[in-house]
C-alpha cells in the first residue's frame, strides 16, 4: 500500500465476494491476517483476520483498547457467540480467547498490541 494514500476498504457487508482481492498471510493456525496499518507489537494497529471453521485464537490480554467489527460469519470469545455486523470493543486489561465454529472475516482495530503471555 502506499503510504501516501488513504486506505480506502468498500463494501465490507459483502467481504466474501471479495476477500480474493486482500493480500492474507498466516497469523495462527487457522487463522490469516490482512494488515492495514501498524506493526505487530507495537502501537496502534488495524487488519482484517480470516478464521477457518473451527480456528482459535489463543488467550491474550489487551494492553489497550480492541474493536472488532464481525464483517462475515461470527465468532466468539467463550462469552457469547456475535454475528455478522457485531461491534465488539475489549476495554484494556481484559482477556480471552477467540473461536470460530464456522469461519468468519473481521476488522480489528488495536490501540496497542496484543499480550499473548499466558
């Protein structure tokens, strides 16, 4: 991406008609990641993260704040099982792990990085 230019994403709603278009790597077992913005582990970050069926995210804590906007799919957090179009905003020194029965796409917004340390 340049630099330069905004980062522009169109029809979120309809990810999966277009998800070929997004640059994804591996980011945990079953799980890829499409960075926007940000490095991992440090400061403010943003992605797209793509759950197969049945993939989990390990248990993390948030230094800061996260959103998660559920774009297709769902997914949960042991709590709650949140569908399609779901805001899901983590407050600072919470934890927990994130799982997807069926797969799903999301948006996170990180305001600081993620501690995996168990």
């Amino acid at each position: 991406m340049d630099n330069a230019a905004n980062i522009v994403l169109t029809d979120l709603y309809n990810i999966q008609d277009q998800e070929k278009q997004y640059c994804w790597q591996p980011f945990r077992q079953g799980v890829e990641i499409c960075k926007l913005y940000g490095e991992e582990g440090e400061g403010p970050a943003a992605a797209l993260l793509r759950y197969a069926p049945g993939a989990i995210v390990p248990s993390h804590c948030h230094t800061g704040y996260e959103h998660i906007l559920v774009l297709s799919g769902s997914q949960s957090d042991g709590h709650e099982e949140y569908g399609e179009g779901t805001l899901i905003i983590s407050k600072p020194g919470t934890r927990h792990s994130v799982s997807s029965s069926g797969g799903c796409i999301v948006l996170a917004i990180w305001n600081s990085p993620v501690d995996f340390t168990p």
